[in-house]
C-alpha cells in the first residue's frame, strides 16, 4: 500500500534528477546530502531539514567521473536492455539496474554523463547517447574502441590530464598529484580516486601502454590515419621538398658503440637514399679550428638534422639546443 510518505519520497527523487539534468555536478552534492538521511532510514523531512547548504564550487568538490569510463556504462546498459533505450526516469533507471535512486545512484549518472553515455532530457528523464549505443551495440570492430576513447576525451579532467601527458611516459605520483591538483584543480584529497579512475579508463581505451618501468600515454592523434594513408602522405611531402645535391644531413649522436655503429649501418645508406650528404661531427667535419664552430656550421649549414637521444649523451643535448635555436627541421 502507498502511503504519504513514500509518494513525498518519490516526489523528491524526481526533482533531483530535474535539478541533475541542468547541471551534472549538482548530482555529486545531493549524493552526498542526501546519503545520510537513507541510511537513517528517515523518509519525512522536516520543513527546516529540507534546505540544503549551499553547495560547494565545482572545483572544490572535483569535477571529474566518480566511475571508470566503462563501469559507468552500466545505466545507459540496463535502459537499452530493459527499455530499449527509450528515456525514462531517474527512478525507472535506477529499477533497471536494481537499486533505489538514491546518492549512490545519482553519483553513477552524473559519472555517465560526464562521459556522454546519457542525454538528459526536460522533465528529468534520460537516455542513452549515440556514443553509449556505439560502444554498447558496436556494428564495426573499430566502433567499441572509438567510442570509449571519445568518452574519455569528453570527461572533465580526465581529458585535461591525457591531453597534458599525450605521446610521453607519466610520471612518478609526486609529480602527477602535482600536475593535476595545481593546474587542473583536482581536489588533493580526491587524487587517489582521481588515479585509478583515469588509469583505469585509459586503460580501457587503449590508450596507455607499457614503456619499461613507465606507463605511455597514447597519442590518438597519430593514430588516425590508415597506413596507406599515411604512406600517401608522406611521398606527397616528399615531393614538395626541394633536394639538391649538396643539400647535407647532419647527424647529432654519440660516437661510442653501440650508437656510434649505427652511423654506417642505418642513419648513412637511410640519408644518401634520400638524396642527402650525411655529415656528423667526428671526421666529416673535424678539421683546424674552434670544434665548435665547426659544429655550428654543420648545424646551420644542414639541410635536415637527425637527432640520437637514447643515451641522453649532453653533447648532443647541447647540439640539439643549437638546432632548436636556428629553428631547423629534426
């Protein structure tokens, strides 16, 4: 039987998600005001109870997904499972699942939301988006992996931090934590939650990999082309360039083994095929005069430069500095 009670206590869960679908955020701090009054199992609220304490800014209460990319899948799931995919209530949604539209709950759809996996819609309802469909229903083998990297490029602070990290290794935590607490405003005490969550969700989209003891960043942007796209590519640029036959290469590497070695056996027949004198600074170049004035001149005279850093050798850190300086091609 209904009683008054439980018909206020729906009442309430409808406003929420009416007050969530202007502002994904709000759903975090209702969550977290209205968790205590379940678990006290108070379902009337007083008049003087029922205002809330103004909330907290966004950036103090940390603006990114509570829930990995793919566990917060689980809502927009359950709709197109159940409903087939139909907008529905906050409490529907919830049945779907099996639980109450509680704090918890709310959490999850705002984590969903964040991500783009649910439209909200007027009236409080929600659905799932066309990305949470391409991800879930996937009709190529590429959809699934796309649509979980665009979630993750659409999640606040979670993209702030891939696109900061892109194509390097991350770094220790001590500079992570530092990285995303000054200039992106994680909250301090939220980065633990924070780390696993972006982990975990770049993890899932294929876009960390192993690099020794590191953990890489994945560009995507490097990886949008095809192949033979990018082969195409590339012999288009070639024919724009303009080769001439003292047009020279230099190569800024150091000269012990086993880098040293790969002067004659790769970067030497790599560079005359293309047309170029490869010129390094040992013999090519060494003659009477300032050592360094020689290099300057082999920098400045070059055409292109190739650049050896494995070893992080400091001469050719040093010569790398000079052709950075005279904005030369590497």
């Amino acid at each position: 039987m209904t009683t008054a009670s439980q018909v206020a206590s729906d009442k309430i869960v409808e406003a929420k998600a009416i007050q969530s679908a202007k502002q994904s955020d709000a759903i975090d701090a209702d969550a977290e005001a209205t968790s205590p009054v379940r678990k006290r199992g108070k379902r009337k609220r007083s008049k003087k109870s029922s205002q809330k304490k103004p909330a907290s800014p966004v950036s103090a209460r940390g603006g990114f997904p509570r829930h990995s990319v793919e566990k917060a899948l689980r809502i927009p799931r359950a709709i197109l499972d159940q409903n087939a995919g139909k907008p529905c209530t906050a409490k529907d949604a919830a049945a779907f699942v099996g639980v109450k539209a509680t704090g918890p709950f709310m959490v999850e759809v705002a984590s969903a939301t964040k991500y783009g996996w649910l439209d909200r819609l007027d009236g409080g309802k929600m659905q799932p988006s066309a990305l949470a469909k391409k991800a879930i229903r996937p009709q190529s083998d590429s959809d699934q992996l796309e649509a979980m990297r665009e979630a993750v490029l659409k999640a606040p602070e979670i993209s702030d931090l891939y696109k900061h990290y892109r194509g390097e290794n991350l770094p220790d935590d001590e500079f992570f934590k530092n990285t995303a607490v000054d200039t992106y405003h994680v909250v301090a005490d939220k980065f633990p939650e924070f780390r696993q969550v972006f982990l975990e969700s770049l993890d899932t989209a294929k876009l960390l990999t192993k690099h020794g003891e590191k953990l890489r960043v994945v560009d995507v942007a490097e990886e949008k082309l095809p192949e033979s796209q990018k082969d195409d590519r590339i012999k288009k640029l070639g024919r724009q360039v303009s080769i001439s036959a003292t047009d020279s290469c230099f190569i800024m590497q150091p000269f012990k083994p086993p880098f040293g070695d790969y002067y004659d056996k790769i970067y030497k027949p790599a560079i005359e095929k293309a047309g170029l004198r490869p010129i390094r600074a040992d013999a090519d170049i060494f003659g009477t005069g300032k050592i360094i004035d020689q290099i300057w001149s082999g920098i400045n005279a070059a055409k292109v430069l190739v650049a050896e850093l494995t070893s992080r050798n400091p001469n050719v850190f040093y010569e790398l500095g000079l052709a950075h300086a005279l904005r030369k091609p590497l």
